[in-house]
C-alpha cells in the first residue's frame, strides 16, 4: 500500500515535468477518517435573453410592454410553484454522491418559459452606438510606445496618448449588439434555476503517533475523484428554514500521508491520498517553490530594472516558449487579449470610477489599461492553474499571469536612447552622403549610398536598438498572428525610411547643383 501512494504522488509530479528521479519520500503513515459530504441547493428565478438575428415573419412576436408583463407573470408564479422544486429535490435523493456534485457543477433551469419579443437593446440603450471598446469613449488611448510616460514621444507629439484606432476620436461606434438599430428582437427565458454549494469535511481518528495534519477540509478540485473513490452513504434530505435543500452524505476510510522533498528545492511538500483507490484529499503546491526563479525573471524583465534592457526581454521571451505551461499561455494570449478586449465596454467597470474631473486623460486611460490587465489576468491564472493540474497555488498563478501581461503591454516600450541611436546613426548616413556625393558626384556613388543606408539601418535596428532582433525571435515562435499589435517594430521601419529619404534628396538636390 506504501507503493499505492508514493505512485500516485510520482505520476502528479512528472505530469508537470519533475521525474521520479528528483523526488524523494518517507515512509507513509496512516490516520482513519470519516468524510462528509454535504449538498446545498438554492432555487431562484431566472432571466435570460436570446437574440434572435435572422427572425421569420410567421413568429408571434410580442412589444415590450407585453414581453415584461409576460416577465413579471412568470417570476411570481414560479417563486410560488412548489411542485417544480419539489420533484427536483426527489430526483436528487436517488444519485450517488459523485452524480449529485457533478449535477451542481452544471446549470441547472426547471420549468423554462418562452416567450418572443421586441425591446430596447440593453447595450446602447435605444442610442443606436456604444462607448468605444478600445478607448472607453475618451477618443484616445495611451502611446503604446511611450506608455505615457512624463515627456512623451515623438508619435504621441510628447502628449503622452494618441487617437484611438476604432473610433478615430469619436468616442462612439455603432453598437454591435443591436447592429446600430437600437431595438432587439429577443426569445426571453423565465426558468427557476437550481444551484448547489458542495462541501465535504473530514474528521480524523486512531491517528498515528507522528501523524501531522495541519489542514481539516478537502481542496474542491479533488472533489470528483474522492467522491467516486469511496462508498458514500446518504444520511439526510431535507429542506431548511431558508429554504434549500440539503442531502448529507457519509464515509470512512484510511488516510495515508507523506512528506516528500523535490532535488534543488529547499523546502519539504505534504500529500494526504485515501488508502482505497488512493484518492488525493489535497495537492502539494510544488510548482509554487519550482517556478519561483521563472515569475521572478518574467516580474523584473516586465517592471523592474531590466525593463528597457532588450537581450533580457529576448532571454525572458525564451525561457517562457521553453517551458510548455507558458508555451501554451503565449499561444492563446492573442485570442484571450482580442477577448477580454471585446467584453469589456467600460462603462461599468472603468466609467463610474474613473470619470471625476479630478482625473486627468491620462490617469483615466491608464485606468482602462489597468481594468483590461485585471480581466486578461483572471483568464491566464485560471488556464495556468489548470494546465499544471491544480500544482500551482492560486495566488502564484495570478502574480506569474500579471507579470506576463505587464511583460507583453511593455515589449513596446521604447526607452529614449533607441531614438537617440537612430538619431546618430541617421547624421552619420546623411554626412557620408553629403560628403561622397561632393567628391564624385555620379549614379555609382548614389547606388552605393543607398545600399550602405539599408546596411546601416539594418545593424542599427538588429544591434543596437535590438528591435529586428526581438521581433524576429518573437515570429519564430510563432505565438501571435499580428506581432506589431504587441512590439513597436513599425518605429524603426519607419526611421530606416527617413534615413533612405534623406539619402536620396541629398543627393538629387547636389547633382542638380553640381550639373
């Protein structure tokens, strides 16, 4: 039973890439344990609204005064129908304790109610247009190659912000919910909706001697397999003075525990698995103590120090497509930003709080920056804590995932030496122009000016300013469709530009002179 155990841990572990090999265990020991289980239902009335895009010209559809008495009509009746709930809670009775958890982690709508009608777009409110996704309706957005910062640049005319792309100032757009119609054409759902709390708790007895358990719950992921690893008995069904209904269910077995120490990690792990089926009660938060080195390299290359230090950012992009959960966050980051872009419309979130005379433009789109952050943060963590199957804390997930979003939001920024590199590196070409072209002005001299230009910009834009040399790592690694929405490479195509016009009207303007 001792290999029942120690297996279990070892296949969790290299799932997330730490052999047997690196891993060493004491001997298990052993604890009795009864398990509870309790389930909560709750019943409350619910609303729901499908858009109907394309509508034939047969279907009965209602105005909106009819559709809200229609509305109102059945959240009474439904609130008063005990019956409805009443065979619902029946049904429960019958299921196992697994089927019961995985019935509460479904939606679960009783006794649905259609009706079709029209109504005012709830988006626009009847307006026709929305607030600006992008900009929340200012009209313009923070320089994304300066970030805003004191001083500004040159794109953003030292201002610090620039026109927003989407709306081009207008702080409007036509309202994608409605199609820029202002009414809807909606199936309205009125169903009384069952949700369920889970909760299982443990209560230990004839305990080993050494036996430590500084914990006396279940983490809620190991939930389904401990549900269906153990015989569980049904113990009570009733409905409580709130008016839910609860089943409790009941267990026993043995529980097994060990400590476990991972090579070149200073710090002891604990794991808790049942003796039958070895179901695990919690899981060991090893990637927390794994990937310390990784979330601190990704914070610092983001917002720290190391920010304006291109070979870092270069170092840092390919220690993330080396390392497969990150991989795969930097696959779906375009999709998740394109997403959480989408979703949020600002007024609600980022409006209310933040549209105070007391702010300033800039202070104010740096608030949308900031609700944006939060949004894409909550989806990475919560796909980062799944791919690495729960061995990552939640709290360590959400740092590494803002880091990573705060590292992505910076590849554009351009520290003030790029401009003066170029600045250089544009006089240099220019003098060596001016010069050649006055020694011997002919077509030849022109070619080799030109040519020497596209070298120098190259090598400017690969090894100086690093640019090419970022944005060519990020292309082969294939992560992002469209790599200038997160890298600021159009500057330097931009100023190599500058430098072949230069080139070009110094030398026309002299052999024009000359002749």
């Amino acid at each position: 039973m001792a290999d029942s155990i120690n297996t279990k841990l070892l296949t969790l572990l290299q799932r997330v890439g730490i052999p047997p090999s690196e891993v060493s265990c004491n001997y298990p020991l052993v604890a009795h344990v009864k398990f509870t289980f309790q389930s909560t239902w709750h019943f409350e009335v619910g609303v729901k609204d499908t858009t109907i895009r394309n509508p034939t010209g047969t279907e009965n559809v209602v105005d909106e005064a009819a559709l809200a008495e229609f509305e109102n009509y059945n959240r009474q009746a439904l609130s008063k129908d005990k019956k409805v709930k009443r065979e619902f809670c029946s049904s429960l009775e019958g299921m196992s304790a697994q089927e019961l958890f995985r019935l509460g982690n479904k939606i679960n709508k009783l006794s649905i109610r259609r009706a079709k009608g029209r109504c005012t777009c709830p988006e626009c409110r009847g307006s026709k247009q929305s607030s600006c996704p992008n900009c929340s309706g200012y009209g313009q957005i923070l320089c994304p190659s300066c970030q805003g910062a004191d001083g500004g640049c040159t794109r953003c005319h030292r201002t610090g912000y620039v026109t927003c792309p989407t709306c081009h100032s207008e702080g409007r757009v036509n309202c994608q919910k409605c199609r820029g119609m202002g009414v809807l054409i909606v199936e309205r759902h009125v169903f009384l909706n069952a949700t369920c709390m889970s909760l299982i708790t443990t209560e230990y007895d004839k305990v080993d001697d050494l036996f430590v358990r500084p914990h006396t719950g279940v983490y809620s992921y190991c939930y389904d397999e401990l549900l269906g690893a153990l015989k569980y008995t049904l113990q009570e069904s009733e409905e409580n003075q709130e008016g839910n209904y609860v089943l409790g269910f009941k267990a026993e077995d043995d529980v097994q525990y060990l400590k476990f120490a991972i090579s070149g990690q200073n710090q002891v792990f604990e794991f808790y698995a049942t003796k039958t089926n070895c179901a695990p009660l919690d899981l060991p938060r090893v990637l927390d103590t794994v990937y310390f080195n990784i979330k601190n390299k990704l914070s610092d290359a983001a917002v720290g120090k190391t920010i304006c230090k291109i070979e870092t950012k270069i170092d840092v992009f390919n220690m993330l497509c080396r390392n497969k959960f990150f991989m795969q966050i930097l696959h779906g980051y375009e999709a998740d930003f394109d997403a959480v872009t989408r979703m949020l419309k600002n007024k609600t979130t980022v409006e209310d709080t933040y549209t105070s005379k007391r702010f300033t433009m800039k202070q104010k789109l740096e608030s949308i920056l900031a609700v944006r952050k939060e949004e894409l943060c909550n989806v990475l963590s919560r796909k980062l804590i799944a791919s690495t199957g729960h061995l990552m804390s939640e709290v360590f997930a959400r740092q590494s995932a803002m880091s990573l979003v705060e590292f992505i939001s910076n590849l554009k920024f351009r520290p003030k030496r790029i401009s003066r590199y170029w600045n250089i590196a544009t006089l240099i070409m220019w003098a060596i122009t001016l010069f050649l072209a006055f020694l011997s002005p002919s077509g030849g001299v022109m070619t080799s000016c030109v040519i020497l230009t596209v070298i120098v910009s190259f090598v400017t834009s690969y090894y100086v300013t690093k640019n090419l040399r970022l944005f060519e790592v990020i292309l082969r690694s294939g992560v992002f469709r469209n790599i200038t929405k997160f890298i600021d490479f159009n500057y330097d195509i931009m100023r190599a530009m500058i430098i072949v016009f230069g080139v070009l009207v110094i030398e026309f303007v002299l052999n024009n002179i000359i002749d």
